[in-house]
C-alpha cells in the first residue's frame, strides 16, 4: 500500500486533467462519437501518461528536491530512493500496452506525433539529456508535454489542420511555455542550491516574469483568429495574466514569493478548464447534427449533402 501511494503521489492526481482532457476533447470534437480509441486515450493520457512524465522526473531530480521545501506534498513528491526502481518499472509497466495499442490504431503521423510526445517525457529528465536544464528549452519541452495529447487527438481523429487550428496549438502551446516559466520562478533558491540550470536561473526571476505574462497575452490574440465561440477563449488567459503581473519587478532573492501566485494558478487552471468545458459543449449544441470534417472552431465542411438543420452553426 505503501508503494501504491508512492506511485499515486507521483502521477500528479491535481494534473491528470491536463493531459487527458487536451487529448479528450480534440478527439471527440473531431469524431463525434465515443469509441475504444476515445476511451482508452482518456485513460492512457490521465494516469499513465502523468505518472510516466513525473515519476520519471521524481527519480532524477531527488537530490535537486531535497534542496526545495515545495516538495513533498501536492505540488510534487519526493520519492524514497527505496521506490526510485519500482517507480521507473512501473512506467513501463502501465505505459508499454497503452503504446503498442496506439500503434495498432493508429497511422504513421499518429505514430510520429507520439513518438515525440514520449520523447519529450523522457527527456526532460533523464540524465545525459536532461531538458529540464537546458534553458527555454526546458520550457519548451515541458509545453510540449501538454500540447502534443491535444495533437495526437487530432491526427488520430483524421482532423483537418486549418490555419485557425494552428492558431488555437499555437495559443495553447504559449499557455504551456509561460506557466511552465512562471513555475521556475519559484524555484529558482532550490534549484541554484541543487546546481540545476533553468530559465529562471538563467535570464532571472524578473525577466522570466516578464516573459511569462507576454506570453499570456500572446496566446490570448491568437485565441481571437479562432472561430466562434473560440474567441471567447482569449478572455479566459486573462486569470493566467494577472496572476503573474504582481511579480513583475520581482528579484532573485524573494522570488520564492511567487510560490503564492503559482498556488493561485492551480486554483484558477481549474476553474478555466471549467469554462472551457462550457464553451466546447456550446460549440457542440450549436453545431450538433452537423458532421465534422475537422475540429469545429476551425473549419466545418458537413459529411453529407443534407445540410445542416435549422439553429445550427455549421459556417
């Protein structure tokens, strides 16, 4: 029970959304319909996916941890060294079948987008790659955690990728690199004490402050090229930027006060994912019926040559 829990803390419970629903919503709004490949992504992205991203990381970084009193409660584990093996077994114990299925399922593309959605799990963390302390690109590839689910969805799904598509990867990808950066602010005491180099360490706890809260902004006007009700999806990155805008002079020094705003952006991911969850389903009432060529607020070219019925939107 011991090892259980163990294994439980490091997958993250408060982040198995992140990555099932990305990965959910993309492949139901592209199929409309729920089958083996919808439910067996949900799960797959919800627990194994997390516990193979963070229990990997729980490994490599538990000296750096030692060092970082966040650890050890909700906001990340700190692993005995006694389960670093069994939690590296059992990566590979929950993930491989869950693979070698989306292999069967899928297509070449599906299978290239996973292979780098995998790729980037694991290099994050492991040693003699180690992206986590590569500078942006730690950012980078942490973004890329949460964004490829959504991706692998899509090309699953057989979705069409219209420019307004990209726009919306494009904004969400931005989402990830900012709350990732804003996250190493925190961090910045333990990690330099641990000898880890990120983009906080780096470019300093202001200007990836900074960098953070343009980012936001960024990704909310691209949010704007998206198609109706999509829009209204800019307005929720505002949550994202005021929380960060108070540490906008903040120093190296004080910047485990950021730890407040970043307690703040679980709380607010949350209740964004929320109305989300409410602006898919409008999309999902206004165009019911309708078919779908690829994913709705995008582009919509209607399967049959019926047309859409009266009150749905399927311009």
């Amino acid at each position: 029970m011991r090892n259980l829990k163990s294994l439980f803390v490091a997958s993250r419970p408060l982040s198995w959304v992140n990555t099932a629903f990305p990965f959910a919503a993309a492949y139901f709004m592209s199929t409309r319909q729920i089958d083996l490949v919808l439910i067996v992504g949900t799960i797959y992205f919800l627990i194994p996916y997390n516990l193979a991203m963070y229990g990997i990381n729980d490994v490599f970084d538990y000296e750096s941890d030692l060092h970082n009193p966040r650890k050890g409660g909700l906001e990340g584990a700190l692993l005995d060294p006694s389960v670093h093996r069994l939690t590296l077994l059992a990566v590979v114990i929950f993930n491989v079948p869950f693979l070698v299925f989306f292999i069967v399922v899928g297509s070449p593309l599906s299978w290239v987008v996973l292979a780098l959605s995998i790729f980037a799990v694991i290099a994050y963390s492991v040693p003699g790659l180690r992206f986590k302390e590569r500078p942006l690109l730690d950012s980078l590839t942490s973004s890329t955690h949460f964004v490829s689910p959504a991706v692998f969805g899509f090309v699953l799904a057989g979705a069409g990728f219209t420019p307004a598509l990209w726009a919306l990867l494009a904004a969400f990808f931005l989402w990830g690199v900012a709350s990732h950066a804003f996250g190493a602010v925190q961090d910045i005491g333990a990690d330099r004490e641990g000898g880890i180099a990120s983009i906080a360490t780096v470019i300093g706890g202001r200007t990836t402050v900074r960098l953070a809260f343009s980012a936001y902004l960024l990704a909310g006007i691209l949010l704007l090229f998206t198609r109706f009700p999509g829009a209204f999806a800019a307005i929720l990155v505002l949550p994202y930027a005021l929380t960060v805008l108070p540490y906008w002079n903040i120093t190296d020094v004080n910047a485990a006060n950021a730890n407040r705003g970043w307690k703040l952006f679980l709380f607010i991911n949350f209740t964004v994912g929320f109305l989300v969850t409410m602006l898919l389903i409008w999309y999902g009432t206004l165009t019911a019926g309708c078919g779908s060529a690829s994913f709705g607020w995008f582009a919509y070219a209607p399967l049959s040559n019926t047309g859409p019925m009266p009150f749905q939107y399927c311009g």
